[in-house]
C-alpha cells in the first residue's frame, strides 16, 4: 500500500486532524526533551477510542507496517521511542 493510501485510510478512522503528515508537524515528535537522538516518524496519529486503536493496528498489521507506541506530550526529558526509517529504534 502507497504511503499517501495508507496515511489517507487513517484520517479516515481518526479524523484528518488526528493524523500529522506535515514535516514541521512530524518534527515536533522526532526527539525528546534530550535531543540527543532526532529521527522523525514517518507519521503521527492521535487515536481517541480503543475502537481507533484496534482499527489503526489493524490496518497497520494487514499492511505489514510496524507501529512504535510514544508518548502523549513531546517535551518529555526521558528517553522515548525513536523511529528510524520506518521501524523503532
């Protein structure tokens, strides 16, 4: 599935405002309040229910695409999880 697809599947779960795709948006989220390590998640989404949870997931999953769970607040100064080219790191 095409990135554009997949990315336009999940506003249609969430909302096109619980999905960031802009750069600037997705920048916000590449680091910690360490800044030691920067990489920028491909995307960003913001589930409000465990009914988008298990729908994001399993989209996600059928598409063989790895999901990293963050934290809710980017400004966190403990080490989180950080996304390199797709994959956790």
């Amino acid at each position: 599935m095409a990135y554009e697809q997949f990315a336009s599947q999940l506003a249609g779960i969430l909302g096109r405002a619980n999905v960031l795709l802009s750069e600037e948006d997705r920048k916000v989220y590449s680091y910690d309040g360490t800044s030691t390590w920067v990489h920028k998640p491909d995307l960003v989404v913001f589930p409000t229910s465990t009914e988008h949870v298990e729908a994001v997931l399993k989209l996600a999953n059928e598409n063989r695409i790895p999901v990293t769970p963050g934290e809710e607040a980017p400004t966190s100064v403990a080490a989180r999880c950080r996304f390199v080219a797709g994959s956790p790191s």
